[in-house]
C-alpha cells in the first residue's frame, strides 16, 4: 500500500473537487451514492450467506453446486443456479422482506438443529417452479451463492463512492454556465480510465483507484477493447477482487442518464444482450452470484424512474 485510503468524507472532497458545477456534481454524486447503497446490500447479502454456508443443505442453491467447505477461489453461477436465475427474474421482486420475514431472519437459529427449518423453507416453489431459497432475503437482495470469504463492506462502499469520479471528465456540457448537463459520447469509455488517474494523482491507494477503472460493462478484456476499436490503451479493464466486482454489478442497476434512472436486473439483461448472447449470459451468472436487489423499491426511495 502506497497512497491512502480515503474516508467517506474524503471521498465526498474528491468529487467536490473535480466537479465543475453544483449540477454536475449533483448527478454524479447522487449515482454514486445510489451504487455504494446497492453495493452495501449486495455484500450484506454475500456476507449473510457466508456465514449460513455450513448450515445449508448440501443440495442448496445458495451453495451453487459447491460443497460447503470447497476452496476460495471466485466463483461464477453454476449452471443449475443460472437456470433458476434466468426463469425467475421477472418474478425475482415479488420475493421481498416483508416485515414479519425480516423478523424471523433476525431470530432463525443458525446452528445445526436449524437444518430442518431451512428444509422446510424450501419446500415451496414460485410461480415458475423455482425452488424458493433456503435463506430469506438479506437487507432486500434475494438469490445469490455463497461466497469464498467475506467481503471487506468498508472498501466496497468506498470503491462505489469513487467508481464513476473520470465521468465529471467526459461532460460536454458541463453546467458550469448554467445550461443543461450532457455526456461526450464518444469520449465516454475512458472515464474509468480518467478516473483511476485522478485518484492516483490525488494520492489515492492503487487498491481504491481500481474501483473506478474495473468496472465498465461486465468486464471489458483486452479482446473487446480490439475487437471494438475503443479509445482505450490495450489492457483488460475486469475486476481484480470481489469487491470491485459487486460495485461493477451494482453499477448495472442505475444510470446516469439526464434525467437519470434504475434498471431491473432483467432489463440490464436486454440491454446486455445488444452486444451479443455471451454478454448476456456473463450478466445472468453474476445475478445468479450475488442475488437480485429490491430496484423498484429503491426507485421509490430516491424518486426516479424506473426501467423494468
């Protein structure tokens, strides 16, 4: 470790800084406030999920076809978890937390006596014969697989906080003169790069900076940046930890476009699939990995409109 680890405060200096007007900052601050906030539900869940990993059936869906004590490496959906995934998506919102659920998730036993009641829980099944989980939804995210370790939650919502800071470099109009706010199009790929950069510049740790250049797309490989041409030095622009990958994925659900909105995880899906099947089916696995967030509801909650 090289540069410093920035606090929240700090993080919020950084973008005071770099920001070129009240307008500008408001967008960009607000969506990466959005993104840290799904980011923050997402490793709950991850993290819940851990810790329930030695008192899940073997068969589970969280375990995702892993036995309970296999290896850390990072694992993507396994193809019964990704099935499951993509057949419930359109009915993924109707599992929320209601306030009784979220009452016994807080007092479910976790030991080995509670095994049948989790058996119990799975049981039933949604409207397209998916088994329900065996753990109820988590801080409202339901799905998702059992991770390799626990996710550092601090250095997650930081990444988030300072993922999208080289966008304040990519405006056109800029709103320094009053006028409306609008992105350079062609310029726009590189604000993961730019990003990165200024936090470097700015003495941030590489370890935070990397939040912002890995986290375009659902990983952008030095094949893609040839094979479209981009405007990008030859280098794979993919997450390095788990970390940076949640706050990739959580990305997916919010866009700043003026005026900005959320995204259902299936309408991320049909987005993805314009640059082709594979695309598609990398975003569907890491649904299937870490679960799907309650968009509508934080949709409600920050005023905005929603893409279903």
């Amino acid at each position: 470790m090289t540069g410093i680890i920035p606090t929240l405060a700090q993080a919020d200096e950084l973008h005071r800084a770099i920001a070129p007007s009240q307008e500008a900052y408001d967008l960009i601050h607000t969506h990466c406030v959005i993104i840290a906030t799904i980011t923050r539900q997402l490793v709950h869940r991850q993290n819940a999920l851990f810790v329930r990993r030695c008192t899940l059936p073997a068969d589970a869906a969280e375990l995702g076809g892993r036995q309970p004590a296999s290896s850390a490496a990072p694992m993507s959906g396994s193809a019964t978890v990704l099935e499951q995934t993509a057949q419930s998506l359109q009915s993924a919102q109707s599992m929320q937390l209601t306030g009784s659920e979220h009452s016994a998730q807080q007092t479910q036993p976790t030991g080995p006596a509670s095994q049948s009641t989790q058996s119990a829980d799975r049981d039933a099944a949604d409207d397209n014969g998916v088994a329900v989980p065996a753990v109820l939804p988590t801080d409202g995210v339901s799905g998702g697989t059992v991770p390799p370790y626990l996710l550092d939650e601090r250095l997650a919502v930081l990444g988030a906080m300072l993922h999208d800071i080289g966008t304040y470099k990519v405006l056109k109009d800029d709103g320094s003169d009053g006028g409306a706010l609008s992105f350079d199009g062609p310029r726009y790929i590189l604000h993961g790069l730019l990003g990165y950069e200024y936090l470097l510049e700015q003495g941030v740790d590489e370890s935070v900076a990397q939040f912002a250049r890995n986290h375009t797309g659902v990983g952008l490989t030095s094949a893609q940046v040839k094979a479209q041409h981009l405007p990008l030095p030859d280098g794979d622009y993919v997450p390095m930890t788990l970390e940076q990958e949640v706050v990739m994925v959580a990305d997916k659900y919010h866009s700043k476009s003026i005026p900005p909105k959320f995204l259902t995880a299936e309408a991320y899906a049909a987005k993805a699939g314009r640059y082709g099947e594979a695309n598609k089916r990398q975003w569907l696995e890491l649904v299937a990995k870490y679960g799907t967030p309650d968009i509508p509801a934080l949709a409600k909650r920050f005023g905005m409109r929603l893409v279903q």
